[in-house]
C-alpha cells in the first residue's frame, strides 16, 4: 500500500536534476533575518540574484516581503498578508 508523507522530500524539489531549493522553508516565518551571503545564500550566484529569488518565492506564498541589502547581508521578513497578483 502506499504511504502517505506529511510533506515531499526537498531533495526532489527544484530544478529538473533534483536539487533542494536555495532557501529554507523556516525563512518565510514572519520572523526578521539577517541572511549573511558567504554563509547562508551562497548557493545564489550574487546577493541581487538571492534578494529577486527571495521576493518571488514570497510572492507565490502570498507574503509581502521586506528585504534590505546591505555589504555582505540581507535582511529579510515576510509579512503574512494576501498578496493579489
């Protein structure tokens, strides 16, 4: 019979060579963040491209995002309000 997950496995999800997303689910708590580059999204391939990635996963959550960038670190909180495309 088949079991049923309380979630899928992220080494499937992403991209088609199934590869785990850049970001972690527990970031998009509500809670505010200070994201180091270097430590936390070196898998981006610039800081630019992390904040775009970031904003647009909280878009299709219905989140509002409130992302700052400065030096090495970006500051990131999602706000959990419905967000009409």
């Amino acid at each position: 019979m088949a079991e049923i997950l309380d979630r899928f496995p992220l080494r499937f999800v992403g991209r088609a060579r199934g590869k785990p997303p850049k970001y972690l689910d527990e970031w998009f708590d509500g809670r505010a963040r200070r994201l180091n580059y270097y430590v936390d999204l070196n898998r981006y391939a610039s800081l630019a491209s992390a904040r775009t990635s970031l904003y647009q996963q909280a878009r299709r959550r219905n989140m509002r995002a409130l992302i700052a960038v400065e030096g090495d670190y970006l500051y990131f909180q999602v706000v959990n309000e419905n967000v009409t495309p």
